[in-house]
C-alpha cells in the first residue's frame, strides 16, 4: 500500500486512509475506511490499538497542533494522491479529551483577542477624543474669533477616522497650521459662502471656489483678528 517512492511523514503514528478495498488482517473487518500497516499488513484501529482516538480533519493548525499536544497518543492520518504521486495529510487522530482541552485552549486565545480588540477600539476612541480637543483648541489658537462650538464641530468633522480628511492626514495629526487652516476653509466654504448652492446649480468647482475666495479670506480674517465670540 505504502508508495515506496514517495516520502512520509516521520512523526509519529501513520494511518492510512483507504485506497482499495481492504480488511484487517487480524479481525477481518472492513472495508476499513482508516487502516494501520504493520509489517505491510493493514489492520484497523481497534486492532492497532487506536480505536479510541478521533478524527481531526486538517485545516485549523494551531487546534491540531495544541490536540497533538494534550493527547499521549495520536496518529497522523494520509491517504495518497494518485494525480500528485504522493501522500497528502488529511488530519490526525486524537484522544477525545486532548481535543477537548485544545478547544478550550483556542477558545480562551479567541476570547483573549476579543478582548484585546476591545481594549484597542477603547483606546482609538479616548485617542479620537483627545485629537478632537487639540485640534480644535488649536483652531482657537489661531483663529480666536471663530466660535468655540464651531471650532469642535470643524475638528470633529476632520478628525472621522478612516475618512482620509485633513484631520487624519499626517499633517493634521502634527496640527500644522496648514492642517488646521485647510480644515477651517473647507468648513467656511461650505457654511459662511453660497458655495453649495453654485455647485448645485451647475457652476463648476473651480469657478464656484473663484467666485467664494473673497467671502472665505473675510471670514478668516475676521476669525484670525476678532475676539472669540459666544458660539
Ligand atoms: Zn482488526
């Protein structure tokens, strides 16, 4: 049964999944589905002894790996590929309480980066709160007159995580002047001019940004000069 070109696995126990038809050469049960070979001769796994073992099929690595681990004794189980001309594992087979040990052990990992995750979106969330303050503090600091609720409003708006808007920029992480200055003129455009309204009805972007320059450079020279006003 056993290709004598093709390599094995050298660890451990092998077990065979079935190709032809065979019996236990020593009870005679079959056609067996997995079979031991001792000395070429197949035998099942009661009689080889590993009759109480269960099969884990492969896939989850660190779950076969850990059932390996908790049992005394477990086997690997092949079967051969006639298209690739060799064995290919197929999982292994375990005590029952081995794997069941190595369950509670990924599950206690699974619950250890649930947590983890958990941890990091609290601290992302105290992180976006703390930006937000310095951003719009920095705002008040450079533009005195623009009012308090405004100011938060414009470095809530530009901090949204993930939303590739100045505020998440690296830029706008160092609060640069430029940073705070380009969120500050994006919120203006929008509130203080009839930029809005001119995109709407049809004026293109670069003309419609023409036609508000003037309103938005008022609006910041009041802000950088004036005394804060209540928001
Ligand atoms: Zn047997």
């Amino acid at each position: 049964m056993a290709h004598p070109a093709t390599p094995l696995p050298r660890n451990g126990l092998l077990v065979f999944q079935r190709l032809k038809r065979r019996h236990c050469a020593e009870c005679r049960t079959g056609p067996l589905q997995m079979l031991v070979l001792e000395d070429g001769a197949p035998r099942c796994l009661d009689c080889a002894d590993l009759g109480h073992l269960v099969f884990l099929p492969r896939g989850d690595t660190a779950l076969t790996r850990r059932a390996r681990e908790e049992s005394a004794l477990s086997a690997v189980v092949v079967r051969f590929n006639r298209r690739k001309s060799r064995y290919e594992r197929q999982g292994v087979l375990v005590e029952e309480a081995g794997l069941a040990r190595a369950e509670e052990r990924c599950l206690a990992d699974a619950e250890a980066r649930r947590r983890r995750r958990m941890r990091d979106a609290r601290r992302r969330a105290q992180e976006d709160v703390r930006f937000v303050e310095a951003f719009a503090a920095e705002i008040r600091r450079l533009f005195p007159g623009c009012p308090a609720d405004r100011a938060r409003e414009i470095a809530m708006h530009a901090s949204v995580r993930g939303s590739g808007r100045v505020g998440r920029s690296a830029a706008g992480r160092a609060l640069s002047e430029v940073a705070v200055t380009s969120a500050i003129m994006a919120s203006v455009r929008h509130v203080e001019t009839p930029y809005d309204q001119l995109l709407m009805s049809g004026v293109p972007r670069h003309e419609a940004r023409r036609r508000i320059t003037a309103a938005v450079e008022t609006t910041l020279r009041g802000w950088r000069t004036g005394v804060s006003e209540v928001g």
